[in-house]
C-alpha cells in the first residue's frame, strides 16, 4: 500500500551492519529542527529490517549458513 508516509529508516554502515533508526532529526539550512520522525514499530518493515538484521550478525557468528553468493572471511588478531 503506497500511502507516501516514512514508517521506517535505516543505515548500512562500512561495516554492512543494518540498524533501523530509532529518530530521524530533519535539520534546516540553519541548523534548526524541522522535523523528528520516530519509527512506526508497528508497522511489518520495523520487524523485516530486525529480523534481517539478526540473520545478517549470526551468519558472522557462523550459527546460519552464508547466503548464495556470499563469501564470509574470518581473521584471528595475534
């Protein structure tokens, strides 16, 4: 349903990790606050991203198996 309407926002760092943002602050070209938007948690996107986001750290813990077409590289520190 296309309701044009910001239910949820997240990032992709370098490092890949998915965080669903818990507030958006819009600034002005002053710096002044225009605008905060909070995520709608109710809403199925909210819980998708989680999800996502927790299959997504226990490939890395190796719990889960890699994706198709993905590769997993691991490095001791000494």
């Amino acid at each position: 349903m296309k309701a044009n309407v910001l239910v949820v926002a997240g990032s992709v760092g370098i490092a890949g990790i998915l965080n669903r943002c818990h507030r958006l602050v819009l600034v002005d070209d002053k710096g002044k606050i225009a605008a905060n938007h909070y995520p709608d948690e109710k809403h199925p996107l909210y819980s998708k991203l989680g999800e996502a986001r927790e299959y997504y750290f226990n490939i890395y813990k190796e719990k889960v198996k890699v994706l198709k077409g993905m590769k997993l590289f691991s490095y001791i520190l000494d």
